[in-house]
C-alpha cells in the first residue's frame, strides 16, 4: 500500500511507495527530506510543538546528523528505490538520471542513439575484419592482378612515349600512361565505396563487383581533383612553412617534402570520413574540409586508429617504394632524361633535314645544337630492380588494401550518427511509360539518328586506323609520318566499309534467310534488299557508302601528297642512298661553307643526306 505523509516545509502531501517505509524521499516541490514511518499505513501525522519564543532548548538539543537517512538510496528525479543496484552505480535504471555527474547517465544516453553502440567498433576490429577480408579474398586477389596489369601497361605506353621521337604517336602513349595510371587509384576507391556499402547492409559475403577500366580511370580523376579541392587546403600551412625553411632558412630541400608529408597525415586521417559520404547521395560534403573538420573532431580516436593501422599494414609497400626511390632513382631519371633528349634530337636532326632554302642558310650559319648533340646510347639494365621491387608491391598490396576498405565500411556504420551524413536526396516524382513488349513495337530511330550513327562509326574508324599508322610508321625503319597517316586512315575506311556491309548481312539474315544468301552472293543483292526494305538496310548501307567515298578521297589525296613529296623532297646529293648518320662524317675539302676547325656535326648539316631509319643508324642502336 502507499503511505501518504506531509512535507514538513511545503505542507503538501506526498505518496510514497511501500517499499519506502523507513527511509526518506525528497520532496520534489520544496526538495525537504520527508521521513516515511515504518509503521502501518495511512497519512503520518505531523505534530507541531510550538516551543517559546525565548527557549533555545530545543534548538540547542537537537541531532541534525539524525535528520537524513543515509541508508536510503532514492532516485532524486523519479524516486525510484535503489537500494538493490551496486553501491558504485550511480546511474538510476528506470530514468536514467546519474546523480554522480547531474545529467543523463553513459547507458542511457546509449539507447537514446538511433545506430549502433559506437563502443562495438573497438570490439572486432582486428579478428573480425580479417574475417571478413579472408571471406572476400578474392577482391584481396583481384586487387593485385588489377593494379599490376595497370601498372605494365602504364609504364610500357611511358616508355614508348619516351622512345618514339614524334609528337602525334606520343601525345596517343601519353594520353594510355595517364589512363592507365588514373586506374589504380579509382580502382581503391571504388572497391572502398563497394565495401562500405556492404559494411552498411550487413553482408559479410559481397556479391560479384564487376570491374570496369574507363570507370576506375574516371574515379581516379576525381581523386586527383578531390586532393585538388580537399587536401590543396589542409597542405597549404606545412608547404607554406617548408618553402620558407629551404628558401630563406638554408635547410635542405628534403625538408620541404617532409613539411608536407606531415600535413598529409590529417589528410589521410579525415579519408574514412570522406567515403563515408561519398557512398551516400549526397557526396558535397565530403569534398568540403570545413564540414569534415569537425566530424574528424568528434571521431578523433577511430580514424587515428585506422591511419595507424593502415599504415602499419601497408609498410611493405611504401619499404619497396622508398627503395625504388633510393636505390633506383638516379637511375629512372637518367634513363628517362636520356630518352627523351634523344627523342629531342632526332626531331631537331629531321626538321634541319627537311627545312627549306632559307632555313637550311640560316642553320649552316648558326646550326641547332640540339641537332648538333650526339645520341644516347642507353643502358636498360637499371630498370630490372625496380621492376620487380614493384612487382612484389602489387603483390604485398592486396590483403592490407581490403582490410583498410573494411575497417573504413565498420567506422562509418558505428558512428553514422556522429558523421551527419546525408542519406536523402531531393526526391523526383517519375511518371511511369507505358513499354512495348515487343521489340517491334518499338518506334522506329530517325534518319537523322541513323545518319548520325553512320557518320560516328565512320570517322571513329577512320581515327583509329590513322593512329595505328602513325604508330606503325614511327616504328619502322624508314617510315613517314604523313604517309603512315594517310594509309592508316585509309585502312580505317576500309574497315567501316566492313562494319557497313556486316550491318547489312545482318539486317537480312534478321528479314530471312533467302535475304541473308541474296547479299551474300548476289553481285546486286544488297542493293536490291537496300530498295525492298530501306528502314532495315539504311544503317549499313550508310555506313558503307560514306566508307566507299572516304577511301576514294584518301586514295586520291595519298596519290596526290607522294606526287607532291616526290617532286619537292631532295635526293641523294653526296652518292647514291647514303644515309645521314652524324658523326662519321669529316670535313671535306671542297665541301662549301666547311672551315677548318668544323665538326663533323656542322659538315653533316652543311651536306644534308635523304633522313631513312635503318638498322646501324644511332637512332636504332639505343637498344643495343
């Protein structure tokens, strides 16, 4: 039964549970300690002795140490009875109220939260996200054969970019060595974004994720202008610092580097952050550093545990870096430096070659010393080490890559909440379309799509056609550019005059077979199927007679160019196809504008010989 008594200080009545009896409540109007009788119920009477007003021997008897029960342990904001819980606890089970700090107690706050215990995070991030990462080994696998396939196509277009001497073939093989860089990193961060997903719905086991080069490429540029619009902020402070040291304080140069490594590190720290809204609809924060900051605040001991972490896991492959980079880098750049001054002279050697009247006068005056300069022989052997020192990076690269992605997917999904993230996007109202069951009952393209699909299938040949004959034409002995051009787009039309006439023969086996067999042996059969059924043949038959046509100007533009070429190109001046080799000619007497005291460089370019590539050229011997 409750027991009803009177507040000795507000006079108002309280209901205190049975469970009370003996001990004391607050009173939660006047907050005066009100004993509760352990007697049988019903309202305590309160008596009041009014002593004299001049007789202090109440006062002076009275036991204030008697006045509070301190054995009672009563709730002070619900009243709830205590006396069972720990004597430590603090924190009031029913409401929550802790009466050690004054506020919400640590449990209660806990449930409060609409996602998981953040606790939890520190709880199997090592056994279970190893679990995870041997689970899905096959991403760990992948991520190497990826990256290493990247890599051996980066530097292979590097190097060629660097052997060929002509801007149209390296412009093409430095465009592939900037795709194919790109691919490594949007390669990691799509497979983070694909883990992190996963990590949010709950899967231990991910489903295929399919791999797509141009979208790594792609995802790869957007790291770069991440870095550009996130991190440029961050390393503005360290770099700023570092230029000052090694400019104006006479420290190394290294040390500027090193300013701005160390203001990477936030960088880095904040990147689990940043996927974390990157995998959401909304992705402008996270290319904001603003409103990453003070999520980085909030959740400084998860992401340093996971900087940390990553970089432990990851000391293999920056350890073969830095040796790449010390053993091997003098070296790299050497090679590299040597490549390319090479590519230099070969272009200056063949524009003195080919200069007209009045330039060949001008460099028999003043010759260009960069035509001047003898080639390179080059030595390849130091590329050995560092190519498989980053082979056994790749390699080291893939588990510890996973492990990163999966630790990032648990940090964003224990503490979602503390990351404000934006998971709702501007909602679109979609009208649904009615969809033809059939393909027949499809609308029919235009002619102008068609036309236009015609002329894309065309030039798009046409294009790859004249790259692959520049190429082909740089790397063989005796090539011409132009002409290396002209036959390779000429082949390119050919080649859509293919696709054309496969259009068609398509088309027809699509109508009937008797159509198929008439254009495919009939002289005029697909002329006649063009006539007969003109929607379904006009695509090839586009296709095809834009091909035809092109190749007639191609054809009759070559002829006219070699005609043109042959007529104006010098021949051999000194015998017959010698070949202009520089270096083992000698002044000779009689040679005009030859003095005594000239090089063999200046008689070379004084009498310019027909430029051919041929085997025992110095061009040619840089392999050797």
């Amino acid at each position: 039964m409750a027991v009803k008594v009177r507040c000795p200080g507000c006079q108002k009545v309280l209901t205190a549970p049975d469970e009370a009896r003996g001990k004391a409540i607050k009173c939660p109007s006047c907050t005066t300690r009100v004993p509760i009788p352990a007697g049988g119920g019903g309202a305590a009477k309160v008596v009041k002795k009014k002593a004299p007003a001049d007789d202090e021997s109440a006062i002076a008897s009275l036991d204030l140490r008697n006045l509070e029960d301190t054995e009672a342990r009563i709730c002070p904001k619900c009243g709830f009875d205590m006396q069972f819980q720990d004597e430590d606890e603090t924190e009031c089970p029913k409401c929550g109220y802790d009466s050690a700090s004054g506020g919400l107690g640590e449990k209660a706050r806990k449930k409060r939260l609409k996602g998981p215990d953040p606790d939890k995070f520190y709880e199997g991030f090592w056994k279970k996200n190893w679990r995870f990462v041997f689970k899905n080994q096959g991403l760990a696998w992948r991520t190497m054969a990826y990256v290493l396939i990247a890599s051996l196509i980066m530097f292979g277009c590097g190097f060629l970019y660097l052997y060929i001497p002509m801007w149209p073939p390296r412009v093409f093989f430095g465009f592939c060595t900037l795709v194919a860089g790109m691919m490594i990193p949007g390669w990691l961060w799509f497979l983070d974004e694909q883990v992190i997903v996963g990590t949010l719905t709950k899967k231990e086991k991910l489903k295929r994720i399919n791999f797509d080069f141009f979208l790594c490429s792609a995802l790869g540029i957007k790291w770069v202008a991440w870095h550009a619009a996130f991190a440029s902020l961050v390393l503005a402070v360290p770099a700023l610092l570092g230029y000052v040291l090694t400019q104006f304080g006479g420290m190394p140069d290294f040390v500027l580097w090193i300013c701005i490594g160390v203001g990477y590190l936030p960088v880095l720290a904040m990147l689990p952050i940043v996927m974390g809204h990157m995998v959401m609809p909304v992705q402008a924060p996270g290319w904001m550093v603003w409103k990453v900051f003070p999520a980085w605040i909030k959740t400084l001991k998860p992401t340093l545990l996971w900087l940390f972490l990553t970089l432990f896991l990851h000391l293999p492959v920056f350890g073969l870096l830095a040796t790449i980079g010390i053993v091997s880098g003098n070296d790299l750049a050497r090679i590299a430096r040597q490549m390319d001054e090479n590519s230099a002279t070969y272009r200056a050697r063949l524009a003195a070659e080919n200069a007209p009247k009045k330039k060949a006068a001008e460099l028999a005056a003043q010759p260009d010393p960069v035509a001047a300069r003898e080639y390179h022989k080059v030595d390849y052997l130091p590329l050995i080490l560092p190519g498989g020192l980053w082979v056994l990076g790749c390699v080291f690269l893939g588990f510890p890559a996973v492990y990163s992605c999966r630790l990032n997917g648990q940090f964003v999904y224990f503490f979602r909440e503390q990351l404000d993230l934006q998971a709702l996007a501007k909602e679109y109202k979609y009208v649904a379309k009615a969809r033809p069951e059939d393909e027949e009952d499809k609308p029919p393209k235009t002619l102008q799509q068609v036309l236009l699909e015609a002329i894309i299938t065309t030039v798009m040949s046409i294009v790859i056609g004249a790259v692959f004959g520049m190429v082909a034409s740089a790397l063989s002995e005796g090539g011409s550019m132009l002409k290396g051009l002209m036959e390779g787009a000429f082949y390119g039309s050919l080649f859509a005059g293919a696709i054309g006439r496969i259009m068609l023969l398509s088309a027809a086996w699509n109508e009937s077979a008797a159509w198929g067999l008439a254009v495919w042996w009939l002289p005029f059969g697909d002329v006649a199927f063009a006539v007969v059924h003109w929607q379904e043949a006009r695509g090839g038959c586009l296709v095809s007679v834009m091909a035809f046509f092109l190749s007639i100007i191609l054809l009759i533009l070559a002829v006219i160019g070699l005609l043109t070429i042959g007529g104006i190109t010098p021949g051999p001046r000194n015998g017959g196809g010698q070949q202009f080799d520089p270096g083992q000619f000698e002044p000779e007497a009689g040679d005009p504008g030859v003095e005594a005291g000239d090089g063999p460089a200046a008689a070379a370019l004084l009498r310019p010989q027909p430029f051919r590539l041929a085997a025992g050229e110095p061009w040619r011997q840089l392999v050797a």
